[in-house]
C-alpha cells in the first residue's frame, strides 16, 4: 500500500469510499478540491497498488495551522478494513503534520463510534473534551480526541 498526496482524478474514488461508510465525513467533491488547494490542508491517499490500475483503498483529510494539526476525515473502503490502512495513513500525515511544525493532532468523532474509537486509542489519541449536541441526524455528542506528536509521530 503506498500512501501518497491526493490528485483530482481520486475524486470519484473517494466519493465511493465514504458513501460504503456511514460513520464517514460527509463532504463533497468541492469541499476535498478546496481543502487539497489549501496551503493548510492536507489530503493523503492509500494507493493498492495490487490492482491495475491502481485503486484507492483510503484516504485521511488533514489541516494544520502552526502547532495544531487536526484529522477532518479517516475513511476506508471497507474491503480493504483491518489490513493496517489507516494506521499507515496516520502515521504519515503526522510525519508531515510535524513538518509544517504541528506539536498534537485534534479530532472529532461521534461518541457511538465505537470502531473509529477503537482505532483512535490503538494510535494513541486520548480524550481530552466533549461537544455536546455536536452531531445531526441522529443528534449525538462529539468527542474530542487528540494525539502529541513526538518525532516518531
Ligand atoms: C476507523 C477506520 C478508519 C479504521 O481503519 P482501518 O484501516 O480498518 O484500521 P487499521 O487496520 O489501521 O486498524 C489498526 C487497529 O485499530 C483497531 N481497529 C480498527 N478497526 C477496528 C474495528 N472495527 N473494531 C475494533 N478495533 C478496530 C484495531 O486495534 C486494529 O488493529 P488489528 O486489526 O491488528 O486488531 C475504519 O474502520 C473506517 O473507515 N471506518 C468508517 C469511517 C469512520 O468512521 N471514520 C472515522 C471518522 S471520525
């Protein structure tokens, strides 16, 4: 799995990708073109170079302003779940996260998600807060998660 910066010819994949995952951000096309066009943003792929041609098996939207570096979007296709995806999607953005000189990495994520919790502890964020009411449909609390980098990431 190589994991590289997004392109726009991804689009289309990513759309699929989130529309398998209802836990999933849901952006569209233009919000992933502005973030990508963004100095602050960052928008990493997993490239399954498996396939011909190579298919994209997940992605992880990032922004970072100074020392605070936050996780907008962790989504991925759902065959592709458990092999190691996201941890190397992780691992990556904080590696590049640290380079624009971000110290810690934020999130948000629904309280009931309890996969994407598994996960978020495994890469060690922690809880540091909660937004109540923060999620529509079905409205649920959000709770904030956050990750201190070291140079390892
Ligand atoms: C959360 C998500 C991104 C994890 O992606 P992934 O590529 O499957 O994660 P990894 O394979 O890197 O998992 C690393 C470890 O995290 C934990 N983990 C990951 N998914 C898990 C799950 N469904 N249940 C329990 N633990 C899980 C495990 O400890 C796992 O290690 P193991 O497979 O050796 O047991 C993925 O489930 C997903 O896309 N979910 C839908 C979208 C979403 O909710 N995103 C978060 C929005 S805030």
């Amino acid at each position: 799995m190589k994991i590289r910066e997004f392109n726009s010819t991804d689009l289309a994949a990513l759309l699929v990708i989130q529309d398998q995952n209802p836990t999933a951000g849901r952006w569209t096309k233009d919000d992933y073109t502005r973030l990508a066009g963004d100095a602050q943003g960052l928008i990493l792929v997993a490239e399954n170079e498996a396939t011909a041609p190579p298919s994209v098996a997940g992605f992880a939207a990032y922004r970072s302003v100074e020392e605070e570096g936050e996780l907008l979007n962790l989504v991925v296709a759902v065959e592709h779940q458990r092999q190691g995806v996201a941890s190397a999607l992780v691992r990556e953005g904080a590696q590049r996260l640290i380079k624009r000189g971000a110290r810690r990495i934020f999130l948000e994520v629904r309280e009931s998600n309890q996969p994407a919790l598994e996960f978020y502890s495994r890469a060690a964020f922690v809880q540091q807060g909660r937004r109540p009411d923060y999620y529509q449909d079905p409205c649920e609390d959000a709770l904030i998660l956050v990750k201190e980098l070291t140079a390892r990431g």
